[in-house]
C-alpha cells in the first residue's frame, strides 16, 4: 500500500501511524501538520487522530502547549523561602521511586532509548541541566501529567538560590558526574528490563546518595561558620 492510499483505508488510523512510522524511519523530522495531512493525503482529523494514538504510546513527543514564560510557577518564590534542600530531597524520595516504577510498566521503546541516552553525561554538557534531563526522561514515561507538572515546579524551586547551599565539592566534579551517572544507569536499565521493584530501588538508591550529600555539605557549612 502507497502513502497515497492510506485514506482509501478500513483501518485508517492505523494505516496512517504505519505510514507516519515509514516517514520516521527515513530519518527526517516531521513535517507540519498541514503539510503531512498533504502528503498522506487524509484529512486533518484522522491525523489528529493518529499523532494522538501515537503520542499516547511514546513514539511521538508530546504536544507542546504554549504558555506565557514565567521564571518559577505560581507561588513558586514564596515556596522557595519556605523550603530548604532537605525537604525537597525527602518529597523527591517520596515521589520519584514510584514514577520510575511507573516507567517501568509504561515507557515506549522510543522513551526507554530516551532515557538509556540520557543516563550518561555528554561532553560539553552541564552537570544540572544533564541531570534534570534524566530525571524529566523518566517523568514523561511515567505517563502521569499531574505528577509531571509538579515534578518539574519541585525542581524549578529547588535550583531557587534561597534554597541552595555551599558546596565543598562542586557540582561539576568528574568523580561525581560519573557515580552519578552510574547511578543514573542502573535506573535506566531496571527501566529498560521492565522491572518495576529494581527500577524503584535503583532511584531510591540514587537519591538516598544525593541526599547523604547535601547532608555533607550543610555539615561543612556549618563547621566553616
């Protein structure tokens, strides 16, 4: 069957994902949606039907939604005065385990080679914004939005400098990079192997490490003042 015949189809949105799956494979981006609808020659809503199936399976990114920009979410800077390092790494220890359980049990093949990709740090790449690309990996495939939206404001009040602390070793230590990247990969492979309870203890375990640190470092603050 041509692209050209994926609307003459019974099955069309399932006509229409296999043959947006033989654009993919060719290695280009997508195009728009006005000009893929062309292309298959379907209409507009059997498309929207098919990208939709396809999100919720994970082998779409999700849609974007745009929003106004703003620095942190609403109530975000009064958050950040009220917490500390300490209360954030304890709801991140509450939370995260069981989404890793999730994506476990959810995440599309495409999502778990997103996730593998993200457990090491690139060269070039900054520590933070290597490791909020990890943990955000594993959140999408989680497929819990609620939880997705609040993870990321947990995040965005927890680099807030008011809650951040001094470190007596810096973020970008490549001996800590790579036991965190160690780290990271054991939870990527308990994912990848699809078993839930090592994917829940690998990020406990991961954060509990995380944790004992900002303990080391408040300890050192406090011994320096």
């Amino acid at each position: 069957m041509t692209v050209s015949d994926v609307s003459e189809s019974s099955n069309g949105v399932g006509q229409i994902v296999a043959a947006i799956q033989t654009i993919q494979a060719q290695g280009t981006p997508l195009p728009s949606e006005r000009e893929l609808a062309n292309r298959l020659n379907v209409k507009r809503h059997q498309l929207r039907k098919a990208l939709a199936e396809m999100r919720h399976r994970g082998d779409l990114e999700p849609q974007r939604v745009r929003r106004a920009p703003r620095a942190l979410p609403r109530h975000g800077e009064e958050l950040a005065r009220l917490t500390n390092p300490l209360e954030i790494m304890e709801l991140r220890l509450i939370m995260e385990p069981g989404l890793a359980r999730l994506a476990s049990l959810r995440a599309s093949a495409l999502e778990i080679a997103r996730i593998m990709d993200a457990a090491t740090t690139k060269d070039g790449d900054k520590a933070g914004a290597a490791d909020l690309a990890f943990h955000l990996a594993i959140i999408e495939a989680a497929r819990n939005h609620l939880a997705g939206e609040f993870y990321k404001m947990l995040r965005q009040v927890a680099v807030d400098a008011r809650v951040r602390i001094a470190r007596n070793i810096p973020t970008t230590c490549p001996k800590r990079i790579a036991q965190r990247d160690a780290e990271h990969r054991k939870v990527a492979e308990a994912i990848a192997q699809r078993d839930p309870e090592a994917a829940e203890a690998a990020m406990r375990a991961h954060l509990l490490a995380v944790h004992k640190q900002i303990n080391e470092r408040i300890n050192a603050g406090a011994a320096a003042a």
